[in-house]
C-alpha cells in the first residue's frame, strides 16, 4: 500500500509589509512554510504544485476542502522532506 502525504495550500492576501502568499501546511508534520504568491499562475493551488514539483515531490493529486485546496503528494519509504527541511 502506498503512503500519501497531504498539504493544505491557502491563498494568504497582503498586509501593510508583506505581498501575497500561499501557505503551505503539512497534515503530517504539523509544520507550514509561506512561499510568494507568483501571479503567472492561476490559483493558490497552482502554485503549490509548482513549488512543490520543483523541490523534488512526486504530486499524485489535488482537491478541495472548504475553501482551502488539499495536495496529494507521494510519501513512499519516508522520502518525504517536511516543509521546515525545504529551502525557500
């Protein structure tokens, strides 16, 4: 049986000192890590899979939680960086 991981990518507006974000929040580690909002995309989940797929994780799917999306990403044999490990 495969493991998966979930991440829950939300859309983060700007402030008075910071542009717009996505945060990434691990389901499994408990852990997030906030990355700049790329306008070339269309959505936050986009983005997500993007950055995701660039530092090297295998993304097997998508969805929708409320108003959040949730990322599927492969976890098999614990290769799983958590969020804290991946550089920005």
């Amino acid at each position: 049986m495969q493991n998966f991981h979930l991440i829950e990518a939300r859309y983060m507006g700007p402030t008075n000192t910071r542009g717009s974000r996505v945060k990434l929040v691990s389901a499994r580690f408990e852990q997030s890590k906030s990355i700049p909002y790329d306008h070339t995309f269309n959505s936050a989940k986009d983005i997500a899979i993007d950055y995701l797929e660039k530092e090297g994780h295998a993304v097997v799917g998508s969805g929708e939680v409320g108003n959040h999306f949730v990322i599927v990403v492969a976890a098999t044999d614990n290769k799983f960086k958590p969020l804290k490990e991946v550089k920005a």
